[in-house]
C-alpha cells in the first residue's frame, strides 16, 4: 500500500513540474489570469464600475509617479491594468 502512495505522489509531482499546476486546482486562462493580476495591481472589486477603476488608477499613479519617487515601469504597469479593466466592461449603451 505505501509503494502506491508513493508512486501516486510521484505521478502528483510530475504533473505539476510539467504543467505548473496541481490536478486539482481549474484551468485559468491567460487573459482571466491578466485581468485579476489588473484588478490586484489597482486594488479594485471584481465588479468595479468605470469611475472605481479610474479612481483607483488616479491613485495609484499618484504614489508611483517618477516624482514621487517610483518608476516609469510603474506608471505603465498601471495605465495597462487600467486598460485592460476598462476592456472587460460590457458596453453601456445609452
């Protein structure tokens, strides 16, 4: 029974060096991945309005802004999760 166990968490092993990832955890995609890493760079809801996204960057690039002592990367990383929120809002048609 214990070579079982054993040759079980090997196999365990081997999945997650290969696909970087236990079994059991969902398959996330790489854009849902984008998205919540945006939603975690500006500290926003997941179902944040348009004016709670763009509050949030104001304030972000506030801190970061090269003047204030952070960088240009920064500055860019939160202009792109800004984007990419604003990207995944449904249309709001009038």
């Amino acid at each position: 029974m214990s070579k079982f166990i054993i040759i079980i968490g090997i196999v365990i092993l081997m999945y997650y060096w290969i696909f970087k990832r236990w079994p059991w955890q969902p398959r996330i995609s790489t854009r849902q991945q984008a998205v919540f890493n945006a939603r975690k760079t500006l500290g926003v809801e997941q179902n944040a309005n348009r004016n709670e996204i763009i509050a949030a960057h104001k304030r972000l690039v506030a801190m970061v802004h090269p003047d204030r002592g952070g960088t240009n990367a920064q500055v860019h990383e939160a202009n792109a999760a800004r984007d990419l929120l604003l990207d995944e809002l449904p249309d709001q048609l009038p």
